[in-house]
C-alpha cells in the first residue's frame, strides 16, 4: 500500500486495507531485481531477494541476536523458481521463535502443509551435537554452584579412531573435520593424504583450511581403492561430494550428514561403474548412543 505524497505514517484507527485506502493510499505492484548468486567464502552460494522499496529496518535474524522483534516472516519451504536456500537444522527455527515474544509472532510463507511438515522434519532431526549442548545449558543452570562441571568426552556424539592414514601414492578423497569448530568440514583429494595432511595443519593447504582458528584438521573419512594414475576420478569424486554437501545452500550440514554423502557416492560408484566392488569408504570416528 502506497501512502500519500508526505505521509510518512500510518493513520488512526484499525489498520485495514479498506481503511488505508479510505485515507488516501493505493495498493501497488512491487517488483523484484534480477536475483544474483554470490559466490561467499569457502564454496557457499547466497541469493537475495530485492524488492523495489527501501525497509525502515533491515538486519539478518543473526544480527538481531539478544533483541526481540515484533514479527519475522520466514520461509522453509521450496519456491517455485527452484531456490533451496531455506533452512535445513532444527537450531535455526529455534533461532527463529528466539527472536519473537510468542510464536505467533513468527510469518511462513508459503502453502502450509508443506510448512508445517517441514517444520516437523526440522524439529525432530537430530543435531550431533544435541545432547552435548543440552549437558551445557543444564549444568550453566544449576544451582548447585560445586556442581558445575563439563564432562564433553562423555557427551559428544563420537570418538575419534585409531586409523592408519593411506600410504604414500595413493589416491585418495579425504574428508578433514575442524577440531576447533565441529560444525565445519574439508572435502579434497590428494595422492599422499600424510603430506596434505601436514600442509593442511600448517596452514598451507587450502584457503578454507587457512584459518588458525579452525585448526587443527582431523581426517574424520577418506576414500580408498583409486589407482595412482586416477586423478580426475579423484576430482570428479571430490567435486560430487563437494556439490552434494553444499546443495541448496547446506554448507553448514552436520558432519553425520556429510559422512552419508560420501558413504552413498562410493554405492552408486562401485553399483554403476564397475564389476566389483572397488573403492572403499573408511571412517575414521565412531559414533556414540547419548541419553
């Protein structure tokens, strides 16, 4: 609704259309800009929705941290121009009913259903790090003060292995999990996994593995069976994973959804490609039951 020319607020009264358009406003089309994908660090894709008007407040929901806002409208469902950058982990609609006052507050758009079955696949998808945070929240709020103690090696979702890295020449497709933050993960391929593993830990091996702040680098998979003079199976390999873990904007996927992927592109491969099985997927942690 367009207000009249030096209007800068609503009138008295019950907001309506029908009242606004009794108080001189007009209903318009609002168009959309071009959507552009922007190439962001680390291999992520972002598009953003342009409308033809200027917000009196713009932010990001994680912008908005510690504040509460009147209403958020949000979506998780697919668009109907195929856009699949909508939220993919139960903590982010937590963020989302964190920022309102009640839940009502908070707008989906989109055909409810879906909505609401999407809503209910988030809520009850299991994050790894699920027990682990809520083993925190529990003991930040007890009120026993000699109480307080963190135990994470009993409530992290898994162990690391004892796992003999590939020798040297040979190919393989590794998977590296930042013990600094355990939400982030490195996919490559190397022919001498020991040595890209030092470069990586050394902060020469990737621009994604640079950072102080996200080592050191643990191989937490890798996959085995390539020969030495297979490098673009190695990369093409490499590139699937990559575009698997990262699709609809997913670059944050847990690291069992990230384990999965690989373990599936090694059963089409070996299931299409040849007549044996040849390459073999190793897992390099072991997961946990926590209560």
């Amino acid at each position: 609704m367009l207000a009249p020319a030096g209007i800068n607020k609503l009138p008295d009264g019950e907001i309506s259309k029908q009242h606004l358009i009794n108080n001189g406003w007009k209903e318009v089309k609002v168009g959309v800009a071009p959507e552009k994908e922007v190439r962001l660090y680390g291999r992520i894709s972002a598009k953003r929705k342009q409308y033809a008007f200027k917000p009196r407040i713009a932010m990001t929901v994680h912008k908005a941290l510690g504040q509460d806002l009147g209403s958020i409208a949000t979506s998780v469902v697919s668009s109907d121009d195929g856009d699949n950058y909508l939220l993919w982990q139960r903590e982010q609609v937590e963020v989302l009913i964190s920022r309102t006052h009640t839940t009502k507050d908070i707008i989906f758009v989109g055909d409810p259903q879906e909505t609401a079955l999407n809503l209910v696949q988030l809520l009850f998808k299991t994050s790894p790090f699920s027990s682990y945070m809520r083993h925190i929240v529990k003991q930040m709020t007890t009120s026993d003060p000699s109480n307080f103690l963190l135990q994470p090696l009993k409530y992290l979702p898994y162990t690391v292995r004892e796992c003999l890295l590939p020798p040297k020449s040979c190919g393989v497709v590794y998977l590296l999990l930042s013990l600094s933050d355990h939400n982030t993960t490195y996919i490559g391929e190397t022919n001498n996994m020991k040595k890209r593993l030092e470069q990586h830990n050394a902060g020469i091996g990737s621009i994604i593995t640079t950072p102080i702040s996200l080592r050191p680098w643990h191989p937490i998979a890798f996959i085995i069976g390539f020969d030495i003079s297979e490098e673009r199976e190695r990369k093409d390999i490499e590139k699937l994973w990559h575009q698997r873990k990262n699709y609809g904007g997913r670059s944050s996927r847990n690291i069992i959804d990230v384990l999965e992927l690989g373990k599936g592109i090694v059963g089409e491969k070996n299931e299409t490609y040849y007549e044996s099985p040849k390459l073999k997927f190793v897992q390099c942690i072991q997961f946990t039951n926590v209560k």
